[in-house]
C-alpha cells in the first residue's frame, strides 16, 4: 500500500510541477506582450508630439508671415492671431462670389454613326438575307453570318 501511495504522490507532483511550468510560461508570454504595447505606445505617443510640433512651428511661420504682412497694432501675440483672422476674414468677405457654372454649349451638332452591329441588325429586321446585307456594307458574307449568330438574329 505504502508504494502505491508513493507513486500516486510522484505522478501528482509532476502533473503539479506540469502545471506551474505552463502557468509561468504564459505569464512570460503576457509580459512580452504588454512590454510590446508599451513600446508601440510610447512610440507612437513620440509621433505624436513630433507631429504637433511641427504643427505649432507651421503655425507660428504662418503667423509671421500674416504679421508681417499686415501692420501690428499690438504685440500681444493673442491679439495679434485675433487680429489677423479677423482681417482674413474681412478680405475673403470683400472677394466678388463667382458665377454660378453654366456649362459650354457645343456648336457643332453632334453626328450618329451606328455600328457595324447595329447596321447588321437593323437590316436583317427588314428583312434582308446576310448575302444582301453583305453586299450592301461591303463586308463578307461569313462577318455577317457571324455579327448575325452572336446577336441571336438567325
């Protein structure tokens, strides 16, 4: 009795020791991956700013340029910004509204020439043979046997 009790404890060590190896190795999986996400969100929150920084030095550039091309009242540069939106505003107020778009009429008037097909067709509903056909259009008479097949006259 003694060894069998022996055996059932060694083999429920090893199921045990089985399961804690499992267990710890996903836990090091979950690490990894939120060490990963950490990474991509600190790179991309560096993005970011490089991106917004680049924004505020636009804007600034921007701001100098309609400063200087305007006369500065105050030196404050939020009246300033105020200013100069304002007299954008005023310039694009001042600007002549376009017409509304009236299309080009054509001159000249536009000719209809049917197909080979449809001329076919349109024969062969009148009544004409394909030989007649053929000789009318000057084409073969096996092209219009075959225009005649494909369009299901026949």
């Amino acid at each position: 009795m003694y060894p069998l009790l022996l055996v059932i404890s060694f083999i429920l060590h090893l199921f045990a020791f089985f399961w804690i190896f499992l267990l710890s190795m996903r836990l090091k999986r979950t690490n990894e991956i939120e060490k990963r996400q950490a990474e991509i969100q600190k790179e991309i929150e560096d993005l970011f700013q490089s991106y917004l920084l680049e924004m505020k030095e636009e804007n600034e550039k921007l701001l100098k340029l309609i400063t200087k091309s305007t006369k500065p009242v105050n030196k404050n540069p939020v009246d300033i910004r105020g200013k100069a939106t304002q007299q954008i505003y005023q310039t694009q107020m001042e600007k002549p509204k376009p017409k509304e778009y009236t299309p080009p009429v054509p001159t000249v008037e536009d000719r209809f020439e049917p197909s080979l097909n449809s001329k076919v067709i349109l024969l062969h509903e009148q009544g004409l043979k394909a030989e007649e056909i053929a000789q009318k259009l000057n084409k073969g008479k096996t092209e219009i046997e075959l225009i005649l097949k494909f369009n299901g006259s026949n």
